[in-house]
C-alpha cells in the first residue's frame, strides 16, 4: 500500500509540527509584534488590550519648539537722537534768546540786556528796584521780577530756597553764602567770577562752582 497516497494534502509529520502558543506565555515585548521573522504571530483579545492601556500609559516628551532669531544686519540703520535746544548767543555784548526759547526766557534775556552798562552797587536794587547800580542778588532779582518770575527782591541767602532743587532747563540761580548769580540758555550773569567785582555783565569765561548750589524756577 502507498502510504503517501492515502494521507490527506495537509498532514504534516510530528516531528515537523510546531505547537500553537500558549496565550499565558506570550509576553508583552512579542505580543506589541505582528510578525517575527516574517512569521505572523498570533493575537490574542487580552493581551491585546493589555499592551494598549500599558502603551497609553507612557509619557510622551514635548517635541523641541524651533526658536526665531531675527537677522543681523550689518549695517543697521542711524537711531534718530532728540535735538538739542538752542543756547542763548553773545553777540557784541548783548545776549539773544534762540527762537525756540520760551517767552518768558526771552524777557529775562531783554532784562539780562537793560543791565550791562550798570555799575556795581552795594546794596543796589533791594530798598531801590529800578536802581542806579546793582549787586549780585539785586542783578538776579530784577532779573527774575522782569520776567514774571518773582516778586519784588531777594539777599543772596534767600534764594537757597527759590523756585526747586538742582539745574533748571533754561534758567539756572547758583547760590552759595554771600553771592548768587544766574545761567539763562548757557550764558551767565554775574557780578564776580574774576578778582575784582563788576557791574552785571554777561560772561563767558568759566568760574569757580565750589560751594554753589543750583536752584531753578519750576518748569524752567
């Protein structure tokens, strides 16, 4: 009898066979596969389930956000600066407020002006306003009283406590005991600053600022 002929198309010998696998068995490493070798693997509906809450339980890490840098420009364009104010100019010894001077600085210049052929007097401009002759405070005083900046007149020491503290924008009254003078737009009015005193005069010539403290009128 042929024996080949009588057996069915898939017998396959024992010793060729390879048992199904034990679903207990199978771990949770092989059973993420689908294939092993090229060999299909079994599912199995638990496993299964198993695998999905153990791979939704992973953390996932934030992916890497592209960070923008602008580009560098080796030229980069002028950065535009305020402009300066104008100063007040000595022009044959008499000063001129700029054009963008405010009134009130314009009136104190004029003042400054009407002051330049005066001797200096002791004590001149406080019991007299309209005086013959000036001092240091009886200079600042007209001064100011002329530009609506304060009323009647002033010693030296009273102005340590006139309009505010420090250097003002257009009108700055320097004060130390026993003398006071005046910067109006960057041109002082004084009656020293040299070894010898003399009447109110516009100068340009720089001085000693030892012991002076600055004061200004509000907003100026």
């Amino acid at each position: 009898m042929n024996h080949a002929q009588s057996r069915p198309a898939s017998f396959i010998p024992v010793k060729y066979r390879v048992p199904a696998p034990d679903p207990s068995r199978v771990s949770v490493a092989t059973a993420g596969r689908s294939t092993l070798l090229g060999v299909p693997l079994p599912t199995f509906g638990r496993e299964q389930t198993r695998v999905a809450a153990i791979r939704e339980s992973r953390p996932t890490w934030p992916q890497p956000v592209a960070t923008y840098h602008p580009p560098v420009h080796l030229n980069p364009p002028p950065v535009s600066t305020p402009s300066v104010r104008g100063k007040v100019r000595l022009v044959n010894g008499l000063a001129i407020a700029p054009s963008d001077a405010p009134p009130v600085v314009h009136r104190a210049v004029a003042a400054g002006n009407r002051l330049q052929k005066m001797p200096y007097k002791w004590g001149g401009g406080h019991a007299v306003l309209n005086d013959n002759g000036y001092d240091c405070s009886g200079t600042v005083s007209y001064v100011l009283r002329e530009a609506g900046l304060m009323k009647g007149q002033m010693p030296s020491r009273g102005f340590f406590n006139y309009g505010e503290s420090g250097e003002g924008e257009w009108i700055t009254v320097w004060v130390r005991d026993g003398h006071v003078f005046m910067i109006i737009g960057g041109l002082r009015l004084d009656t020293g600053g040299s070894t010898t005193r003399t009447g109110p005069r516009w100068k340009t010539r720089s001085r000693s600022y030892k012991g002076l403290v600055p004061r200004h009128p509000r907003g100026l």
